[in-house]
C-alpha cells in the first residue's frame, strides 16, 4: 500500500468520524437520507474543480482563478441566452470560454516562463472584472428549460438503483480478476455503494440528480488519466523533477499548456452546473471557490509540492470540505467563521505533507 493510498484511507476514515460527530451535533438531522444527497450535490461543483486541480497540483503548480472563471463563464453563458441563443449555443460558448482561458494561463506559463501563482492571480481578477463588466454588475437570468435540467433534473430511481448494482458486480468481478487483491479497497468500495442505495432507496429522494452524476463522470475519468495514461504518468513525473522529466524526453511545456487547458475546460463544466442551478449567470458567483478546491486536494493528499496524490483521496477532501460546509450552516454558524476553520484545515493538511517529506 502506497503512502498516498494510506493517506486517502486515514482521511476516508476521519470523513466517517466527522460525519458521526456532525449526525450527534444535528440530532440526526445530518444522516437524513435527503440531507446527504443535497449534500452530493452541493459538493459536485467544488468536486468538479479539485478534480481539475488535482492535477494542477501534482505537477507542483497551482490555480487561483477557477472561482472568477466561474463567474466569467456563467455570465458568459447567459449573455447568450440573452442574445437568443439555445442550451446548446451556450453550452458551446462555455466550454470554449473555459479552454480559452486555460490556455491563456498555459501560454503566460510555459511561453513567457511567469510562475503559476503569478499568472492566475492575474486571471482571477481579469475574470472577475470581465464578469462584473459583462453584466453591468448584476445577475443575469437564465430562463431555458433545457438548460435548467443540466443541474437540476434526477436520474430516475430504479435507473440509478439498477446502475449501482452493476458496479457493485463489476468491482466484484474485476477484484476477484486482479493478481493484487485489496480488500480493503474493495470492502469500502462496496460500502460506499450500499450507503449510496441506502440513500436512493429513501421516499424523500426523487432520484439521482444529474449534478451527481456529471461529478463522478468527471472523477472517473480524472482518475483513468491519472492514473492510466501518458499524459498522467507525464503530470507525475513533471511534478517530481521538471528537469529529470524534460531529460527523459517528456515534453514539458506542452504538458503544462494541456494541464491548465484541461483545468479550464472543467472549470467551465463547474460553472455550467452552477448557472443552471442557479439559473442565472452571477458576477460573484464562486467567491472564494479556489480556497474550496485547493482544500479538498491538500486535505486528500496531494503534495504541493507535486509529483504524487490521487483523485480518489481529493473526492474524500471534497467531501470533508462538503460536510463543514454543510453541518457549520444547520447549526447556524456565520460564513465567516467558515473561512477561518477551512483556512485552518489547509495549514493543518500542508503541515502533514511537510512532515511527511
């Protein structure tokens, strides 16, 4: 077992504490079967971004922006609907707008050699203005049936109960497959689908939101590229020595520029799944969205300082993000002092890794 594998399980394993504490502290409130899937859902947009930044991180870099590209392309989403356009225009111009974005962090980063810090906390504030400009600082109403349904429409139950049970069968099958059995990996792996029927299979749950299932889409394939691909294998080993890396013929600035494309190109699938939720583009949309993030992929393990970490241990920070969250607002606790404790999670996370190496 390796430490960022032993990591995740130390995490996964203060995730179930918290939660056992938080249901003591709401009287149950908290372990309410449609309580922990609004909580799904309010961890899908942040999961969506760690995801991205994970892999940002692991080359030792870092994105600041990602809560103004939120704003940016949300109100650049709704401007086309306000133009006239259709869910699948605005669909369009927001994920371009996001790959645009990270490909101009990419080129400041790889072309002019600015340091990652430096370029995105241009970004974040040019987004920020962008956003504030474009809709003459107010909300933008988005008024599209399609579009709504992006984030707000359910999977039905059966459907959902029916997709559970086939994973559940094929992480059986292929455990009893594989030449290196972990058991434990399979044991919570089976565990967390049984609390997932546990939860569908509940009255007060219409079903399965589709902000759900865009999440872990995208933390599936988060996964499978970092952990099966060249291009993943590439972030590893660029995060562990850059030059080692270029040394061995792996071409680093062409990584890095795909690296920050691919963060915006999720970061305009987070603000999709906002603004439809929302059902407006906001200008002050994914305040302090970065902070969540970087929290989520520091507290699942990745090293700031790259080179190693995984996208199964920033779902667990993700939700461990999520639940404060969640928990700090039924006991009526101000946002403000939920900064103050995120803040601290993240010097605590970074401590560990600094002892750690």
């Amino acid at each position: 077992m390796t430490r960022s594998n032993l990591r995740s399980y130390s995490m996964l394993g203060a995730l179930v504490l918290m939660g056992l504490v938080s249901a003591l502290l709401t009287g149950g409130v908290f372990v309410r079967p449609d309580n922990l899937m609004n909580l799904a859902v309010q961890v899908s947009v942040n999961g969506v971004l760690a995801v991205g930044m994970t892999l940002i991180i692991m080359t030792g870099g870092i994105d600041l922006g990602v809560g103004s590209m939120l704003a940016l392309i949300g109100v650049a989403a709704a401007k086309v609907f306000g133009l006239g356009g259709g869910a699948v225009a605005a669909i369009v111009v927001a994920l371009a707008a996001g790959l645009l974005v990270g490909a101009w962090n990419g080129f400041f980063l790889t072309r002019l050699g600015l340091p990652p810090f430096i370029v995105t906390l241009g970004t974040m504030t040019i987004a920020r203005g962008l956003a504030l400009v474009m809709s003459e600082e107010r909300a933008l109403p988005i008024v599209n049936h399609a579009f709504y349904q992006l984030g707000n429409a359910n999977v039905p139950r059966v459907a959902a109960l029916a997709a559970l049970g086939v994973m559940a069968a094929y992480g059986l099958w292929t455990h009893l497959r594989s030449a290196n059995r972990n058991w434990l990996h399979l044991a919570l792996t089976l565990a967390g689908l049984a609390l997932a029927g546990w939860v569908l299979g509940d009255p007060s749950v219409e079903g399965l939101p589709m902000t759900v299932v865009i999440f872990a889409v995208v933390a599936a394939a988060g996964s499978f590229v970092l952990n099966r691909s060249r291009f993943g294998r590439h972030l590893r080993a660029i995060g562990g020595n850059a030059s080692a890396a270029a040394l061995s013929g792996i071409n680093v600035r062409r990584t890095l520029f795909l690296d920050y494309a691919l963060m915006g190109l999720l970061a305009a699938v987070a603000a999709l799944l906002l603004a439809s939720r929302l059902a407006s583009g906001v200008p002050t949309a994914g305040n302090m969205a970065e902070l969540d993030a970087i929290a989520a992929v520091v507290i699942g393990g990745t090293s700031l300082a790259g080179g190693s970490g995984t996208v199964g241990g920033t779902l667990v920070g993700a939700f461990i993000i999520g639940l404060l969250n969640n928990v700090l607002v039924l006991m009526n606790v101000q946002s403000n002092f939920q900064y103050i404790i995120k803040g601290l999670i993240i010097m605590g996370a970074v401590l560990l890794d600094v002892r750690k190496k």
